[in-house]
C-alpha cells in the first residue's frame, strides 16, 4: 500500500510498532483523478456511434454506487440502473434487460453469489453479460468465477480504465450486433 511497518523493541521493557500510509483521497476523487489522466476519446467513440448501452450496478455501499456512476457519466450513451438490494436487482434485470450488469459480491440479504446464479438461471436474464465489481480478490475466487462464465471481474478499489474498457467492449459488441 506504500507505507511502512516499523518496530523498536527494548529487551524487558516493551516494545513500540506503527504504521505509515500515505494520505489519499476519497474513492470518488481517486476516480475523478484517474478520469483525468485519461487520454481524451477518439472524434467518434463507440457509444456515440453504435447504440446507447444500459449498465445495472448491484451493489449496497451508497459510496461505490456514486463512484461508478460519475466514471459511467463521463461515457456518452451510457445510462446506469443502481439497486441496493439483491431482489431489486433481479427485478431491474428482468424488466430493463441491461447491455451489463455489474454485480457486488457482499450484498445484504443475498450473497452475491446466488444474485448471480439466479440470473442465469432465468430465461429472462440468462444472455446479459455480469461482471463482478468486489473487493474480495481472492485469486482463487477470481479464477473460479471467470471460468463459470462472469465477462471480467474488477476489484476495488475501482480501476477507471479497466471499467471503461469492459463499457467500451460491450457498447462494441452491441454496435457490432446491430450492423450486422
């Protein structure tokens, strides 16, 4: 994390630990931060040229939900659906068929997990592409869920680029569809 650990220890009469991080900022202004930094979009991008995309993000922290939603607000085309529980976020799917779900794998009165499962196991939402946005990054976890079929797994805190890139490859597949 960039810090530092430290210890001084006298022999029989203690010892003294601490820590150092840096100071950041909040995970919005990281992002905004990050936004920044990135490279001004092509004259025509994929989300002015191809069709709008919709993006449903399920996910319970207030904080997470603003975040994502001021990253996807500087991507034209692009409209966010948010849900703070599990079951909204399932009717959501259901009635909006979004282009992308972005799942929280730490949801109050559902793990995130069974959202998952129970969106793919509807007819109704079985084809929408889920990617998951946690911050649980076990590799392990990771791998297993890449290999069972989620479009990418992003890990918090929250890499702009590599959202907007899976925005991006989605809002191209769309485009794709529709010309072709």
């Amino acid at each position: 994390m960039g810090g530092a650990l430290e210890l001084v220890s006298t022999p029989n009469q203690g010892s003294t630990f601490w820590i150092e991080l840096p100071l950041v900022g909040a995970p919005v202004q990281r992002a905004e931060g990050q936004l920044d930094k990135q490279p001004a979009p092509a004259a025509e991008p994929v989300s002015q040229t191809g069709p709008d995309i919709t993006v449903l993000y399920i996910e319970d922290n207030l904080s997470n939900l603003q975040l994502v939603e001021r990253v996807l607000g500087h991507r034209p085309g692009v409209r966010l659906i948010s849900a703070m529980r599990p079951q909204l976020g399932l009717d959501l799917a259901s009635q909006h068929h979004p282009d992308l779900i972005l799942l929280d794998l730490h949801l109050p009165d559902m793990p995130g997990e069974a959202v998952l499962r129970r969106l793919w196991s509807s007819p109704a939402t079985a084809d929408i592409p889920v990617a998951i946005l946690s911050a649980d990054a076990r590799p392990a976890l990771i791998e297993r869920l890449l290999a069972e079929g989620v479009r990418g797994f992003l890990t918090k805190p929250l890499d702009v680029k590599e959202l907007l890139g899976l925005v991006d490859g989605i809002a191209a597949q769309r485009a794709q569809a529709a010309t072709g």
